[in-house]
C-alpha cells in the first residue's frame, strides 16, 4: 500500500468520524430544542391550571388548557421532551401510575373534610 493509499484511507476515516460528530451534535441540537418547546408549554400550562384552580381563569382557559395538553402530546410523539433517556419531567408522574380522576391524591384530605386550621361546620 503506498503513501497515498494510506492518506486516502485516513482522510477517508476522518470524514466518515466528522460526519459521525455532526449526527450526534445534530441530535442534541434536537433534543436542546425539543427541550425548549415542551419546557414553554409546561410552564404556560402550569401557569393558565393555576389561574384556572386559583380562580383567575379567563373565559378561554380550559381551551387553552387543552391545547397546550395536545401540543405537548403531539410533541412527546413526534420528538419526545428533550430528554434523552426520554424521561418524564421532574415530579411528573410516570405514564401508567396515574390515579384515576375520581381517586383522592394520598395528600388530599376527604372533601367534607375541612381545611387544616378551621373549624368543623355545624
């Protein structure tokens, strides 16, 4: 093999390695990125359930609720959250280990239980 069949093979190497490098720095990219969407839309959704729950809901909040649920599927689907091991956000409940709606959290007191603090209606 002569001098120049090796400087071939080697540059041959280099850019297959370079390519490799950009794949990768691509997928992080995508994953930064993803990361960004959904992080926006869990922080807008956070923010409209508070006003909802806290009774400073607009007309159009449960709308607004809905969507961002849907464009946040939509995006776990197509490009996952930006985790990559694909993992729910932090103190998110893992899929499956959902209680059902009518289910009390185990923090959640009885509803004819009153407030911590107050006294029992007579």
């Amino acid at each position: 093999m002569g001098l120049m069949d090796k400087v071939r093979a080697q540059s041959t190497q280099l850019a297959q390695k370079a390519q490799e490098t950009a794949r990768e720095g691509k997928v992080k990219l995508d994953q930064a990125q993803a990361k960004r969407r959904a992080d926006a839309m869990f922080r807008d959704l956070g923010a409209t359930v508070y006003a909802e729950r806290t009774g400073r809901g607009t007309p159009d909040s449960q709308g607004k609720i809905d969507r961002l649920v849907d464009a946040l599927s939509r995006q776990e689907a197509s490009q996952g959250l930006g985790d990559p091991d694909g993992s729910a956000p932090p103190g998110s409940t893992p899929p499956g280990d959902t209680p059902a709606d009518d289910t009390p959290a185990a923090d959640t007191p009885p509803a004819d239980t009153p407030p911590e603090g107050t006294a029992p209606a007579s």
